[in-house]
C-alpha cells in the first residue's frame, strides 16, 4: 500500500495494519456498505433463482 495516503471513509491518514482505512470502524462501515448495496459495480443483471430450482446440471 502506497505510504501517506487517505482513508476513503473518513479523509483521516491510512493506517497500514487495515490499510487502506484509517480504522476498523471505518473498514467495517465500508463493508457494511457493500453488504447493503450501496456500492455496486456495473454490469448485467443476473436473474435470481426461484427457490427450488436446481441449476447443478448447467455448470
């Protein structure tokens, strides 16, 4: 991890041991975050499967 940079939560200076937060309560609102689909990355949606359908037999 690059020296001197900045928690992308927060703005405080980067911590290396959770690098690159500043903190493990910034590192885990980040998470929390993902988790809660906040944070997204683009791309084509992707049907949900119906409970009870098995799709094994496809891979």
């Amino acid at each position: 991890m690059p020296k001197g940079g900045r928690c992308p939560i927060c703005k405080k200076p980067m911590v290396d041991a959770v690098a690159p937060f500043c903190s493990t309560h910034c590192k885990n609102v980040d998470l929390n975050r993902w988790l809660s689909g906040l944070y997204v990355i683009p791309g084509e949606s992707v049907p949900v499967e119906e409970e009870g359908e098995d799709f094994s037999e496809d891979i």
